[in-house]
C-alpha cells in the first residue's frame, strides 16, 4: 500500500515538475516579429504598370427582387440543387 501512494506521489511530483517548466519556457508566447525586408533594387526599378494585377470581371449585377424571393424560397424548402441540362435521370433499377 505504501509503495502505491509513494508511486502516485512520485507521478505527481513529476507532472508538476513539467508543468513548472513548460510555464517557464514561454509557449504560450507569440513569436517575435522580424524587422521588415527592403525590397531588392531590381525590383525597385521595374515599371508600375509590370507589377499591377490583372483587372477583374465585374460582379454579377445583384438579383431583381422577384428572382430574390424566388431563390429565398428554394432555400427555405431545400430546392437548390439545380439538375444539369441535357442529361436524362436514370431508371431506378
């Protein structure tokens, strides 16, 4: 009996001693932040009109208010799944 609890006792003391030491290694810390990188002069000297981004499509225009309700009311019944044109459904076998 007594072997037990000294057993329990030393796993105790254990996990103790590591909860001491995560606290005091910092792992809940966030990472120190590295100081910014000048860019390289190459790339410094490109053009602007090389680096810009390509022009986006323009959004769809928003729905008229009745094509609004409808797709309300196929999302509160649970019709949204739109079957694709031109295939038939197969036979139930």
């Amino acid at each position: 009996m007594l072997k037990t609890v000294l057993w329990i006792a030393a796993a105790c003391a254990a996990v103790l001693a590591a909860l001491a030491a995560s606290r005091g290694l910092h792992f809940d810390a966030p990472a120190p932040r590295k100081p910014p990188v000048a860019p390289a002069a190459s790339a410094a000297a490109k053009p602007a009109v090389a680096i810009a981004p390509a022009a986006l499509p323009a959004p769809p225009p928003p729905p008229t208010p009745e094509e609004q309700q409808v797709q309300d009311d196929a999302a509160a019944t649970g019709m949204t799944t739109v079957e694709p044109e031109g295939t038939a459904p197969s036979p139930p076998t």
